[in-house]
C-alpha cells in the first residue's frame, strides 16, 4: 500500500438507537469516538419486518376513503353489495 493515502482506521463506539453500545473499527471521526445510530437493524423496516406493514390499504380501498363523501366508490365495491 502506499504511505500517507489511507484514512485512519481505528476504534470507535457504535450506540444502538435502544441504548446498547458496541465497539467496531471505522474511519470515523477520531480515534474514541461515539457513533449515535438514528436507525439500526432493531428499528428499521428492512430488518423488522415493518415493510409489509407500511401499505395498509390496497388503491381500492385509498380511493373509496378518499371520494367516500361524494358518493363516488370502485365498481368492485359496487359489484359485491
């Protein structure tokens, strides 16, 4: 490798958005550092499952709760009453 070119790399302290610390490598910051995590793999959705659960309703459903005052509904709707 050449000299001088690489950033440092050294020991940080990573702090899980629920409190939990651990300690990794990493070129952030300055050797000692804390890393404070907004969104870890104990929040996010990709690792909670929560993907799924972030589309409630299907285009059917947002447009009949959209337009329901105005008496307009889907022709599925219409179809099954």
């Amino acid at each position: 490798m050449k000299e001088g070119i690489h950033p440092d790399y050294h020991e940080i302290t990573v702090v899980m958005t629920n409190g939990k610390e651990f300690k990794t490598r990493s070129t952030y910051g300055k050797p000692g550092d804390k890393l404070q995590l907004d969104v870890d793999m104990l929040t996010h959705p990709a690792w909670t499952g929560g993907v799924g659960q972030l589309k409630k309703t299907g285009q059917m459903e947002k447009f009949n709760n959209r337009f329901k005052d105005l008496g307009f509904s889907s022709k599925k709707k219409d179809a099954a009453n």
